[in-house]
C-alpha cells in the first residue's frame, strides 16, 4: 500500500507491502531546548538521549532530537516522554548532560560537560559462542549496559570482525568489563576518560 505524510507544507510518499501493515504515532507538542556547553568551534553537533536506566544503550548518534546537525544552542524539538540523560556529538568533541532532563514541558535547558565516546572492541569474542556478553562501564554518573556487535574494524576475528559496543561517558576515571550472558564477569580495567574518542582493546585469555 501507499500513505502520504504531510507537515510543514512538506508531503512525502511512503510504500509499503501490502501484506504487511505499519502504523504512524503523532506527536504534536513541542519543547523548545536550549543547551549549554557546545559553542563555537564544537557545533554543529548530534544531540540525541541515552537509553532509559537500566535498558540496553544504543549506538550514539542513532536516536537524535530535533534536527540531526544542532548549528545553533536552541531549537524546538518533540517532547520526550520521559526524563533521559543527553549526549551531543560533533566531529571534534563529545558532550554529555550533568542531570537528568525533562523535554516534557514546552521549554527545558540542558547543561552539558565535556564528554569521551568510549568504543570498546573485543575482535576475540568474534569466534565466542556466547551470543549474550554485554559491556557495561561505570562512571561519576551511573552505570549502563550495551550488547556486543560485530563490525568491520580490521580485527583479528572472521573476515577482520570485532565485537563493538559504543558508550558516551563524563570525562574521568570509568570503569569496564564485558559480562557473559550467565552472569560472570569475563573482563575488567579501570581508566581515565580525558579525550572526545577514545578506544578499547579488550584482551581476554
């Protein structure tokens, strides 16, 4: 089948099978944030939410609020249902919330802090049968989760795979470890987050 979705004077065509159906959710309230941090040369970035505490964590970048290239420190953007943490990417920098924000009124600010995207790359676990080894990394802010993936970074596994998971983190001291799917913990190392990209090698035995 065939629908029209139209906003703004825009009007864009969607096709779908038609054994299959899908649906489309309005959300028509606005929240006008403004941020504080990124200027200068640190815009334009990616301002998006990290996942609900104690849900697994996205790819950073993926999920994004108002446009998808912040070139300004405010604009008007759909209301969340729920309070979420911040981050805000650009090419030379990362940026994370110091609170929690609410982007379920009509107008919110968001402080944000220097920040370390924090890839963990672990090329070993490629051949692992555990299908189910998370990554978690602990900071002054809190603790959160994200599922291994394989990806092409030139690793050491089946046809240059490694297990990646991608984290945004407060700059300072965190804490990492890759947890099997039963529970035990499989690998663990402390440091210090202090630039905008940082990467992992896990070595396990």
């Amino acid at each position: 089948g065939t629908a029209w979705i139209e906003e703004g004077g825009k009007r864009i065509r969607v096709k779908g099978d038609t054994r299959h159906s899908f649906g489309l959710l309005a959300n028509p309230y606005r929240c006008d944030l403004k941020i504080t941090g990124p200027t200068g040369y640190a815009l334009p970035v990616t301002a998006g939410p990290l996942a609900p505490e104690g849900q697994m964590e996205p790819e950073p970048g993926i999920q994004y609020l108002g446009p998808y290239r912040w070139r300004e420190t405010r604009y008007t953007l759909p209301r969340l249902q729920e309070a979420r943490r911040l981050v805000a990417l650009g090419r030379m920098s990362s940026w994370i919330s110091k609170e929690i924000v609410r982007v379920d009124t009509k107008t919110a600010e968001a402080t944000f802090v220097p920040a370390t995207r924090l890839e963990v790359r672990w090329a070993q676990g490629v051949d692992s049968e555990d299908r189910g080894v998370t990554a978690e990394v602990s900071s002054a802010f809190e603790t959160r989760r994200a599922r291994l993936l394989p990806r092409l970074r030139g690793g050491t596994g089946r046809d240059g795979r490694t297990l990646v998971a991608t984290f945004v983190v407060p700059r300072g001291p965190v804490t990492l470890l890759l947890r099997s799917s039963d529970g035990p913990v499989l690998w663990t190392q402390g440091l210090q987050a202090k630039q905008p990209n940082q990467v992992v090698e896990v070595k396990t035995p």
